[in-house]
C-alpha cells in the first residue's frame, strides 16, 4: 500500500460458469494519478473495472476506498451500499456518453446531484460551473442530439465530475471518436481528473489514449500480463476555454461527430 492511495484492491476473483473473467488480480491507484488498463476483447478489464467500481461484486477478494472519512469496503458491501458508494465517490465515463437524449445538457450533468436530493437550483449552478470549466458555456440548454460527439463527452466527463467523486472509471471513453476529437476529450479528461487530486481509472484498446497516463497495466485471461514503468506527466490544469494550451476546448469547437464505435 502506498501513502497516496485511494483504491486498493487485493487477490479479485470473478468467475462466470467456467469462464474465470479475474484470476486473482490485485490493483492500486492513488490521489492525481491515472492508470490505464489494456488488453483484447475478453480478458477481464471491463469486468476489473466493474468490481472495483462496486457495479459488481468479486466473488473473492478485498477492495477498499480511502474516503475522507476512513476506508470503506466496495467489494464486501451490500448492493444497497454499493449503489451509495458508487454515488458518494465515484464518477463515470462511458464509450457513448449515455446521456438522457430528454434532458438538456446541464441537466445531464447535474443527475448525480438531482438524485442525491441536492436542490435543483443548487444542482444546475455547480453543473453550468462544470461545463464553462470544459468550454461549454453556451451549450447548456442543447439536448445531446443538438451536440457533436466531443461536446457530448465533455458533457459526460462534467456529469462525472459533478458529485466531486474519489475516482472517476472510464470505459473506452474516446472509442467512438476520430483521433483529433479523442485528443481533446483525453484532455478534458486528465485535466479534470488528475488536475484535481482525484484518481483515474481507463479501460482502453486505444495505445495513444492510454500512453497519457502515469501507468499502462495489460491484462491477458483475467491476470496482469505486464506494465509499464510509472511516468511522469506535464502539469495539467483545469480545461478552460480561456487557457492557451487548450485552444480547441471552446464551444465552438469544430470537433467531429462519433464515428461508429469498436470493441
């Protein structure tokens, strides 16, 4: 265990039948740092990601979160609890963005918060917040069917972001886009992420998406088959529209629509 951790799991097992989707996996990210998971189709690294998010429980194994509070057990706690955690500590980003086509964009973003009981008023004023950070302003009341593929995740990676969370788990979240919209997005992402103390946790089939983060992990039949060295980054600061090393993170930005999407 490292000082600076904020998720910490030991020994994870996940069989489906005969099928053993996580072979005794042990996994660590801590506070600013971002890891990235690759591997083909198949060999366990949604399902890692699903265990350590607490959407499902390892049938073996431990998985603690270092809240402000004291540590929490993701992987011993009830659905019930789960579902808490998940809502109190984490946020997520996902390949198409999933976003509620009825709502507009600032209500996306601010769902967690809706649903945890925060007023509504209180909730749009930190979402809208969120989204001028992103280079969203004057996108607010556009429903996602109004926005390109790159505003939708940056819509997304807002949404993910809204509730403060620890950890914010990231599923093939540049799947879907051309290389010049996913550099953008991997941007908004990292600078929201990591910029901000929290952790980063990415499944990506994508080398370039997963060489900006601080550790590449590859996983083969449900174990580690090799890393990286950790790396060092560049600073990454807030995404604002105004910053100069972000030029394209603006409202009108020319990003390109998604592209279908690969597994």
């Amino acid at each position: 265990m490292r000082t600076n951790d904020l998720l910490l799991a030991t020994g994870l097992t996940k069989s489906y039948g005969p099928t053993h989707a996580l072979a005794g996996v042990d996994f660590t990210v801590g506070r600013g740092e971002a890891v990235a998971v690759m591997g083909p189709s198949g060999c366990g690294k949604t399902t890692l990601l699903h265990c350590l998010a607490g959407v499902i429980a390892p049938d073996l194994g431990q998985i603690t979160l270092f809240a402000p509070h004291g540590p929490v057990s993701v992987g011993g706690a009830s659905s019930e609890d789960r579902a808490a955690i998940r809502l109190n500590h984490f946020g997520f980003v996902f390949q198409q963005g999933l976003l509620l086509p009825e709502l507009t964009a600032v209500e996306n973003v601010a769902l967690p918060l809706l649903v945890g009981r925060t007023s509504r008023g209180a909730a749009l004023g930190r979402a809208a917040e969120l989204m001028a950070r992103l280079g969203l302003t004057g996108l607010e009341e556009r429903r996602p069917g109004q926005l390109s593929g790159g505003q939708q995740q940056r819509v997304a990676i807002a949404r993910a972001q809204v509730g403060d969370p620890a950890v914010v788990f990231a599923d093939e979240p540049t799947g879907a886009l051309d290389s010049q919209t996913s550099s953008e997005v991997m941007h908004a992402l990292l600078a929201s992420t990591i910029g901000e103390g929290r952790g980063l946790v990415l499944v990506t089939h994508d080398r370039g998406v997963a060489d900006r983060c601080h550790r590449v992990l590859s996983m083969l039949d449900g174990r580690w088959a090799g890393a990286q060295p950790t790396r060092q980054l560049p600073p990454t600061g807030p995404a604002r529209a105004t910053d100069p090393a972000t030029p394209t993170m603006t409202a009108a930005s020319t990003d390109s629509p998604r592209l279908g999407a690969t597994r």
